[in-house]
C-alpha cells in the first residue's frame, strides 16, 4: 500500500512537470486538481523542483547523452529531486519506485541506470544565485542589485515561506500565533497550519490566509471620504475584504474580474464573512461608471512572490516582462477612466521590477496629466513577507 501511495505521489509529481514545463500551465492550477491524499507531497515535491530546478536539470544533463522522451525526462526530474530534497522516502526507495513507473514507459532499465549513477554520487545542491536562478532573471537581478542583495533575494526564494493569515476585523488570532509586521492596521500572524486549517474560527470566516505583504496596497488610500470602490482585479477577493473592513458603512463596494470561476471564490470570501459587494465578471474595459477608489492591482510577473510561485521564475524573459508590462499600462488607463474626479486610483503589483512598477506609473502620468502621484512604496520579498508594489494616484481634473 505504501509503495503504491510513494508511486502515486512521484507519477503525480512527474505529470506536473511536465505539465508547467510543456504546456506552461501554472503550478497553483496542477495542484488544484491533484488529489487530496497526494496533495501535500506533491506540492512539496513540486516546489523543491522548480526552486532547484536548474541544480536537478544540470545533474541529469551530465547523465544523459541527450534529452529523452519529454514523459521519461519528467520522471526523471520528479525523481531525482525526491532524491535530494524529499526526506519521507529513502533515496533507493525513491529509485526503486521511479523504475516500476518507467516500466509503463518502457524505460525501466533507462532510468535505473542514470538515478543509481545519480545516487552514488549525490553532493549537495549549492545556494549561490549562478547556480539557483534561470539565466534570463539572473542577468536582469545582476544589473540591478548588488551582489549581496541578489544573494538574499536568492536565500529568500530558497526559504520555505511561513503559514501566515490575517485575522478579520477585530477576531482573535489563533492561539499561539505569533503577530506579523503589516501595513494600513491590518494584523497579521504566523501559525501553525494544521491547527488553523482545522478550528471553527477559520470556517466560520474569522481568519484569511494570506501573506503581509498583500496589506501594502490597501495601506495607501484615505477612506473617510470614499462613497464608492471598485476592486478592478478582484478574484479571489483577498483584498476586496479588506477594502470592506476600511470603507465606512453603506459605501458601495464593486469586485470585478474577468474569471467566472474565480469570482466564484470572491463571492464565497464575501458571502462568509457578511461583505455586501457587487461581484462582476468583466474585463475592465466592459465596465462603466465612475468611483471614488479604484483598485488596480494588476496581472504581473510574480517576481516578488517566487518562494511561493518557483514555477514563475522559468516564464520571466525581457520579452515576457515586456508584454505584461503593456497589459498592465492598459487596465491602469481603464482604470483611470473609471476614477471619479478627486477620486483615488491605487496600482498594485506582487512584482518588484521596475518595468512593472515604477516605470509604468511613470509612463502613465505622462499619458494622463490629469493624475498625481501621491505616494508609492516598492517592498522587497524577505523572510517575513512576500514583495509588493503599490502606488496612490489622485485625479485632479475635472
């Protein structure tokens, strides 16, 4: 039975690879289908890959005379990171399992051979950024931090991030748990996941799962005028509730998104923690109106969120950053339309690259006089939050 639970695991691990690193699907969607038995350690697994995945790459590479069959190649790579960064399996267990699965492939004896070579002669995966980062992000980190920064960059994205949630309102955290630093009065703890996932207070809506760092954005805004929001990029509705906790009361709240399913989960959020917002499935560009606070926080490039995201990291190009760039520049000009005179328009990102960022307030205010930036605020990723970009703008026309 337990041979049949490890083959489950590792056969799931191995379709996951291939599924991110062939049809570039993103890991949070692979997981979301993977069984609840096999869930946790497949994420694991999973996660140990791609934050390591140029070391397991470069060791099967000096084993292989050349790449074979993309379902084969993922086996290998699920297996030999179950080797080195999995502790629930013995390795010759680990190689032993991989093999009967190759069986299927007609490969038993292939992959027999390369992760026996690859066990007697382990050694330990190194941590510098030359040998952890894909080369594209490397070369753009190294133009732009110092060599002691991109190492802590690096260190981070290494580190398992810790369980965080923020506890609603004026709930009492989990017993325990230790508080985070936030922004804007939201409070924040570190807990212990199995004791939160299980207790009536986190069914009952009183705590939300998420990371500090997502307190940034909705720190920015002055509220004590604000009749009208709209959440221009809301699902799953994280921030949409603590939009709510900040508005006064009989202030109209607006979610938009343009994913069906996952305003599915706004609306949950919403609907068990008694926030009255509208919940809209659009583009921006389908929406009308005008509001006193728009918030935009915008598709990115995850750059600050690569511990929780590694799969990120192995889909950022100058090319990539580029278009989602240009993306991000046409929801802010819709919002910005959407922004009430006097209103407040806040853009948000989860990245840390200027191109995103900074660069693309700059270009907007250019674009649209109208707008004044009045504050904005660039958090780099560190062992106690996640990054994050945000910046407050103002219409000041008429």
């Amino acid at each position: 039975m337990r041979h049949g639970i490890s083959g489950g695991i590792l056969r799931r691990a191995a379709e996951g690879i291939l599924a991110v690193t062939e049809k570039r699907r993103a890991l949070d969607e692979v997981l979301d289908e993977c069984p609840e038995e096999f869930r946790r350690s497949v994420s694991h697994l999973l996660f140990n890959y791609f934050r390591r995945r140029r070391f397991v790459d470069s060791e099967l590479a000096a084993r292989l005379e050349r790449p074979p069959a993309s379902r084969i190649h993922a086996l290998l790579r699920a297996a030999a990171a179950q080797l080195y960064f999995q502790s629930a399996i013995a390795p010759e267990s680990a190689v032993n399992v991989a093999v009967e699965l190759a069986k299927r492939e007609h490969a038993a004896g292939f992959v027999n051979a390369v992760l026996r070579r690859m066990l007697e002669q382990r050694k330990t995966p190194p941590d510098d950024p030359d040998s952890v980062l894909p080369e594209p992000l490397l070369a753009a980190w190294k133009q732009r931090f110092s060599a002691e920064e991109l190492r802590e960059q690096t260190e981070t994205i290494l580190t398992e991030p810790r369980f965080a949630l923020r506890a609603c309102r004026d709930f009492p955290p989990p017993a325990g748990a230790e508080p985070l630093p936030g922004w804007g009065g939201f409070r924040f703890f570190a807990a212990d996941p199995a004791t939160v996932l299980g207790a009536a207070a986190f069914r009952r809506g009183e705590w939300y799962i998420q990371d500090p760092a997502t307190s940034l954005a909705p720190s920015l805004p002055d509220y004590t005028q604000v009749a009208s929001a709209l959440d221009l990029c809301a699902a799953p509705g994280g921030k949409t509730l603590m939009l709510a906790e900040k508005l006064r009361s009989g202030a109209r709240l607006v979610a938009a998104d343009r994913s069906a399913k996952r305003q599915q989960l706004t609306r949950e959020n919403c609907n068990l923690r008694g926030v009255t917002a509208e919940i809209a499935v659009a583009e921006p560009r389908e929406l009308a109106g005008s509001f006193d606070l728009v918030f935009a926080d915008v598709p990115c490039g995850n750059s600050g969120v690569f511990r929780r995201r590694p799969d990120a990291m192995w889909r950022f190009s100058p090319e990539r950053r580029s278009e989602l760039a240009a993306l991000q520049r046409e929801i802010l000009a819709e919002a910005a339309r959407l922004t009430a005179p006097g209103g407040q328009l806040v853009y948000a990102t989860c990245s840390i690259e200027p191109e995103e960022n900074e660069l693309n307030v700059g270009a907007f205010l250019a674009d649209h006089p109208g707008f004044q930036l009045l504050k904005s605020r660039l958090l780099l990723p560190s062992p106690v939050n996640d990054g994050a970009f945000a910046a407050l703008l103002i219409r000041r026309d008429g």
